[in-house]
C-alpha cells in the first residue's frame, strides 16, 4: 500500500500537534507542581512594539542611571536576539499579595515602609528554584533546550506575560492580572519546543487612572510612562547618588521601594494573599522602627535582611534612605542619632544626615552643629551643606 505525499505530511502535522499538546500540558501541570499560580504561553515574535516603546524610554532618559538598560537594548527589545533558536516562551506568575494595605504604615511616621515584595526571602531565589526544577523535568521529557530567566536576563517579562495572556501592562507600566490584581512575580522559560500559543490579554484599565494619582512624586508623565528618575522605587533601589532634595519630602518613611501606584489598583479586590510562606511578610519586616534601622552598621544591615533582596543596595545605601524617613518624621527624638550618622564613615550616610538633622533641629541649633562641622573634604557632603544653608 502506497501512502500518498498528502497523506504524509498530514500524518506528520497531526503528529506534532499531538505532541505539541501533550508537552503543553505537561509544562503546565509542572507548573501548578512547583506553586505558580499562571502559566502561559507566548510567542517569540509577539511583542512587536516593544522596541519602538523601549526607545522613547531610554531617548527620554526616563531610565536615570540604569545604563544596562540601554546597553542591552537589542537583546532587551527581541527575544530572538537574545535566544536565536527559542520557539516558545512560557511565562509564569507567582502570586505574592499582602495580607493588608501597604499603605496602611504611610501614616506612622516612626516605622519604615518597605515594598511588599521585599519583606521576606528574595523572590529571585524562590523562583529560580522552582523554575529550573520545571525546565530539568521538561528538558528531559521534550528533548528540548531550555532556559529560565527570573529578572536577571534581559526579558521583557511584562510585555510578554500580556502577549501570553497572563495580564496587560497597566497605566504604571506594571502588570495587572483580572485574577490576583498588580501582586504577581514573573518568570519565563524559553525553549525550543513547539508549544500551543495563549491568548493576548486585552487592556482593562478603561478611564482609570488611581495608580497615576497615587504616586508621590508624579513620576508618570502620562498614561503607560513612567520617569524612573521620579520614582521611589528606583530612587530608594535603584540610584546610587544623592537623592533630588525637592523628592524627599515626598519620599515619606519609604525606605525601600513603593507600592502606592500598585495598591491603588481597583483590580486588587480580587486579590489574595500569598501562599507561599517564602513571600509571607515577615513580622519584623512589615513595620521595623526607624529608631532601630538607624543603629544598623553594616554586620547588623547583613545579619538583619539576610536572605533579603534588601541586603543588594548595601548599608549605606539603605542608611540614606533610612535618614530621609528620620527627617521627614518630624520627631525630635532622632536628632542624637543623626548627629552619630552625620560623623559615619560613608559619605553618603554623613551628607543624608546634615539634610535630616537640618529637617528636625531648631534653626539655631543646627547652625551651632554647623559651625562645629567645618572642613568636610566630600564634594557630595559639601553640597548638602551648601543646600542646607551652613557656610563652612
């Protein structure tokens, strides 16, 4: 019996469907294994507007210092420049929802806020883990190559989490998801397996625009951009330099991150809490004082936000921003330890502290602590003097 060349490459094409369907349901029943609450897929060519969008941001340096932005903009903007050989991406979210409003703590000046994803362990890690089990199973299963990026690779994770159907990108550029509202982490797996394709998700914000009006510090110059420059966000994680003085005001006891233009988001009412105890906030995290964040040497800094993706901006760093919050407290009773912090080894820390203790002294007793701190040789530190008003 002779089978005809139709008849073979139908044979063949109904084969691979086959196949197709059985690894996609296997990666996803792998995924609901390892905890994550979606998994979609996607695509490589379908985010086609990604470039041009990621050229008007880094055109309108609305990255600030985040050069690798910039320098990995091809690879950043095509999956396939990344990954020449990738067929599919699947991407995964993991929900991590608070148990409360974050923005409940905004009112209590002697606490730190820090962002709800960074309470407990980092996420990178609880993924990765989880991620890489997933691609192991799969890998073997599919014969495929695999590879997992967990927000260290340069992946479009969001605009690709709406082309696989996960969300859409909101009017603050996060992903906001119809099932568990903007709390949900992403990771992704490229692989050469052909696997059937999801469902783009279509935009549901409407005429909102809570999350636009909910930022301290206007960082949205419209709906769909955002100007990391004047984001706490990125000022708090991100910037390494001085903060604008005319921001820190606005900054509030923000000590790590913001989560205002999220948990403004109509769409978190049906919400939940995270599952997983690794993303559950710890209790000493969700309302640390700003007294007892201000004593932190850098051993203490390490020791206390061990595991946390706190630990990766530095004492220093952190210490800054802990200052902001002390001088935007109004309380008094943080004078002494500022002076301490204002005779810190770090620069930063020294130059953070004359703004905060310029925030809570009386006008005569910062210039008597003025007159008795002459001769600082950091041009950083120098400047705060001079903004401060002290000759030296």
């Amino acid at each position: 019996m002779r089978i005809s060349t139709s008849e073979g490459q139908a044979g063949f094409a109904e084969k691979a469907l086959r196949r197709r369907g059985k690894l996609t349901a296997f990666i996803r029943e792998e995924a609901a294994a390892q905890g994550f609450d979606l998994c979609r897929i996607t695509r490589p060519d379908s985010i086609p507007k990604a470039p041009e969008r990621l050229e008007t941001f880094l055109s309108d340096n609305h990255h600030g210092t985040m050069d690798w932005m910039s320098e990995t903009r091809e690879r950043r903007s095509d999956p396939k420049t990344l990954w020449s050989e990738v067929r599919s991406i699947v991407i995964f979210g993991f929900n991590y929802g608070p148990e409360e409003d974050p923005r409940d703590i905004l009112g209590k000046p002697d606490k730190a806020a820090i962002s709800v994803y960074a309470r407990n362990r980092d996420y990178h890690d609880v993924i990765k883990g989880r991620l890489k089990e997933i691609a192991t199973r799969f890998a073997a299963r599919a014969g495929e190559d695999v590879k997992v990026f967990v927000d260290t690779a340069p992946v479009m994770e969001k605009p690709l989490a709406e082309a696989a159907g996960l969300g859409w990108q909101g009017k603050h550029t996060n992903l906001v998801s119809r099932a568990y509202g903007s709390w949900l982490f992403l990771g992704s797996l490229f692989t050469t397996a052909e696997l059937d394709f999801d469902m783009a998700e279509k935009d549901h914000c409407g005429s909102c625009r809570a999350c636009l009006d909910a930022c301290p510090t206007a960082a949205f110059p419209a709906p769909y951009r955002l100007d990391a420059r004047r984001c706490i966000s990125y000022l708090t994680i991100e910037h390494k330099g001085p903060i604008d003085p005319a921001l820190r005001p606005l900054i509030g006891n923000r000590i790590y991150g913001c989560d205002d233009c999220l948990a403004a988001c109509p769409w978190n009412k049906f919400a939940a809490s995270a599952s997983e105890m690794k993303l559950k906030a710890r209790e000493d995290l969700k309302e640390p004082s700003v007294e007892f964040l201000l004593t932190l040497d850098d051993a203490g800094f390490r020791s206390f936000f061990s595991g946390s993706p706190v630990k990766r901006i530095g004492r220093d760093r952190f210490v800054r921003n802990v200052l902001i919050a002390a001088g935007n407290s109004g309380d008094a009773g943080r004078i002494e330890q500022c002076l301490k912090l204002a005779g810190d080894p770090s620069p930063t820390v020294r130059g953070m502290a004359v703004w905060a203790l310029k925030r809570l002294m009386l006008p005569e007793e910062f210039l008597r602590f003025s007159q008795a701190h002459a001769g600082e040789d950091d041009p950083d530190v120098q400047e705060e003097w001079r903004m401060a008003g002290a000759a030296q």
